[in-house]
C-alpha cells in the first residue's frame, strides 16, 4: 500500500477525516497564539489567513476562556486584550517609555484626522502642533522636531504603527528623513490603514466619552475607567469574572504568585488551578509549571514571550548568571512539577549583585562583547539583567534591594565548566562512542 499510513483496523475514510481534525486542531492553536503575540493582525501577517478560517471557534474560545472579543474583517483582525494587572509596569513596547507612547497617541491623532496617504514630514509637523498643548507643556512634555533624536523618536513611532500595519509604506526613506534634518528631498510616504488604526485603542469606553469636568483625574482612574467591564450581579457572574481574570493573567502573565492574588481569585485558584491550567495548555500548547506560591503556563518553543530567557548575546547571558546567582536559596521543583513552600528569600543588595559580575566577567568576559568588559561597565549589565528578570516577574526591586521571587528557582544552574575547543571535541568523540557524558 502506498500513499499515508493508517491504523490496524481503521478504515482509510476515517484515517483521513482523523488527519483532517489534527491539521485543523493544528491550524486552531498557531492561530490561537498568533492573536494572543500580535493581537492586532493584518493581512500582510503570515498568520492572518488562519484567523479568518478559524474565525468562529477563536471567537468562541477568547469569549468563554477570557471574555476577550475578536473582530475579523477583510481589512484585519483584533484581539481586544485587556490587562487582568492594571499595575504591572512589565508591559508595552520594547524601548517605550511615557514620553514615547505621548509621541504614539500624538500620531494616532494625527493619522486619524488625515487623508489616506500621508508623508512622514507632514506627520511630524503637524504632530508639532499637538504637541504644543498647553496641558502637555504644563506637564513637561516638549517637542520640537529640531534635533536629531527628536526626528529619531518619529521615526520610532512611525516604525511601529508600520509593524503593526496601521501604516503601509509607498516609498522613502526614514533614516534619510533623521539624518538630513526633516528637508523635503528626505521623506517617505504612507498609506494609513483605517481598520488598523481604529484597532489600536483595546478599551471598553472611549477616553472621548467623557465630559471634561467627568474625566477621571489620575493615571489609575483612567485605566479603570477605560477597562472596567460590567460583571453580572450573581454568584455565577462573579465566578465568571474571576475565571477570566485568572486566565488573562495565566496567558498574559509570566507567572501567577496566590499570595498577590485577592481572597476571591485565590480560593478559586487553589481549587481549580489544574483544570483551568489543563484547559488552557491544550488550546495553547503551552506546557503548566506548578508550584506551591502560584503557576506559570511556560512556552517551550519561546514563541510567545517578549523577554526569551535563555538567550544569546551578552546582556542575555549576564542575566542568566545574575538569575542563577539570585536562585540558589530557592528549591527546585520535584519530578512531578510541583515544589513545596517555602520562606521568602532574603533581599541582595544591588552592589553585591555589581560584584558579583565584576567576578564573573574575569570568568566569562572573553565571551562577552567589547564594551562590557571595560571597567565599570558590570553596573550597566547588573541594571539591564534586573529589568530583564523584572519583567518576567523573576525579581522585584525595592531602591537599591533585589527580592527574589519562588518562580526564579527554574534558572537555578549549578557550577559550569567552560570547556576549551579541544575538551569540546573530545567530548562530541565520547558521544560518539556511546559514553554518557553530562555537561552543566
């Protein structure tokens, strides 16, 4: 017999319509995650495709698991996330600060008032003139395109509304706009795509609703008011409304701590936590890490984090020496996944993590870059490894105090033996020769 094989016993028909359910389980979950990386997608993404085709049973999905809504059209789709922590600082862009999203919301401004096609020159000035509010002044905020970095900054911003396929480019040149000061022979054009852009704001009211003497007057106020969704005033709707807190955070989150969770959220996830985990992990392929302090739904394939660790580069590996360093009071978790509690780890003061990597680079220097290995530089690789592990929930930081956090135990490395390139060879020639050889 040619062709696909079959089981003992099963008819070709159903081994067929048996692969059929697997490509389109398979087709579901990438998906799936696709929309929970990019939760705004537009036909120039690789994944759009598969939305569009699956497009009832992921609305289906994100409704029951998360009470997230999903918008397909033919111009894109949009996952409407919303954030179960309004206080986490760890999310946003790579390299955002405020001043940057100020820049972002200025040019959504600009774009949604503009015609179809828009030039990046154009975009700036009139940019300029929103930013000349008074209200934005009295706060410090100043722009005034002249300098470099100012033009750079634009640049930026106009380089992620293109990664995000709010804009399309027709042709130009951004790094000729920086680099000859905003003149008319230095330009690039846009098309704005409308549906894109509409997308970008992921709130259940518009901030534009309100009055101005109704307008919430703080940051936390405003992001209540504009994610605050109505729960049903019944038993079974508040149970809801906890399932779909606690399933945002198990998707959106690095990891779940039950001590940061309130009384409500936490019975429901002491009891329940291995069949939402079960629940979640298979729709996701994620795989569930239990421990006593809470849990984590961890990516095996890297895909669907911001923060990848391990990684490759300097930075990378100083943060893993940095987490090693940090983990060594913390337990490893037992062979079924699940580790008991314990006390929390004493705090380590930043200058003792800085001479830590002062000892490490005279170990390892020789494998980092150039600029790391000078003198003083450990400071700068101590502060990028705490931001690195702060964002993957893994630390917290208190002035000039690092907490160790329970999840940071699974970067716990032991000693490592750096190998010279003949030892390397001459393990690889024991390998081959069916000796068992274990490297840390």
């Amino acid at each position: 017999m040619t062709g696909a094989k079959v089981r003992d016993g099963e008819s070709p028909s159903r081994s067929a319509d048996r692969r059929q359910r697997q490509v389109q389980e398979e087709e579901l979950q990438e998906a799936l995650r696709a929309l929970l990386m990019r939760p705004l997608l537009g036909p120039q993404h690789e994944s759009f495709n598969l939305v569009v085709r699956h497009e009832k049973a992921l609305r289906e999905w994100f409704l029951r698991e998360t009470g997230w809504m999903l918008e397909v059209e033919r111009g894109g789709a949009r996952l409407f996330k919303r954030p179960a922590d309004l206080g986490s600082a760890v999310r946003g862009f790579d390299c955002y600060d405020r001043r940057r999203y100020v820049l972002l919301c200025l040019a959504c401004a600009v774009l949604e008032r503009a015609d179809p096609q828009i030039t990046l020159r154009l975009l700036g000035e009139r940019l300029l003139s929103l930013a000349a509010e008074p209200e934005l002044n009295a706060l410090g905020f100043t722009f005034k395109l002249t300098s470099q970095q100012e033009r750079r900054e634009l640049v930026s911003v106009c380089k992620t509304l293109l990664e995000l396929g709010v804009l399309g480019r027709v042709a130009g040149e951004e790094e000729a706009f920086v680099q000859s000061g905003g003149g008319e022979q230095a330009d690039a054009l846009y098309d704005i795509h409308r549906r894109a852009l509409a997308g970008m704001l992921a709130a259940v009211r518009g901030p534009s609703t309100w009055a101005p003497q109704d307008a919430p007057a703080t940051l936390d106020d405003r992001l209540r008011a504009l994610t605050e969704e109505p729960v049903l005033d019944s038993e079974e709707g508040r149970r809801t409304a906890v399932r779909h807190q606690l399933a945002r955070r198990l998707l959106d989150d690095p990891v779940i701590y039950i001590d940061r969770l309130g009384p409500e959220a936490r019975a429901y996830f002491i009891t329940l936590r291995g069949t939402m985990a079960a629940r979640l992990c298979e729709a996701t392929g994620l795989t569930p890490e239990s421990r006593a302090e809470g849990l984590a739904l961890v990516d095996a394939d890297g895909e669907l984090t911001d923060v990848a660790m391990p990684a490759e580069g300097t930075e990378a590996h100083a943060t893993l020496l940095v987490a090693d360093f940090l983990a060594r009071g913390c337990r490893q978790p037992k062979p079924d996944g699940v580790v008991t509690a314990q006390e929390p780890a004493a705090p380590v003061r930043m200058a003792d993590l800085v001479e830590f990597l002062r000892e490490a680079k005279v170990r390892f220097g020789r494998y980092w870059r150039k600029s790391a290995r000078v003198a003083g530089a450990e400071a700068e690789l101590a502060d990028t490894a705490v931001r690195r592990l702060g964002k993957l929930h893994l630390v917290e930081r208190d002035g000039d105090a690092l907490v160790p956090l329970p999840a940071l135990a699974r970067f716990s490395l032991g000693e490592a033996e750096v190998l010279s390139p003949r030892e390397v060879e001459r393990a690889a020639a024991q390998l081959f020769d069916g000796e068992v050889l274990e490297l840390i």
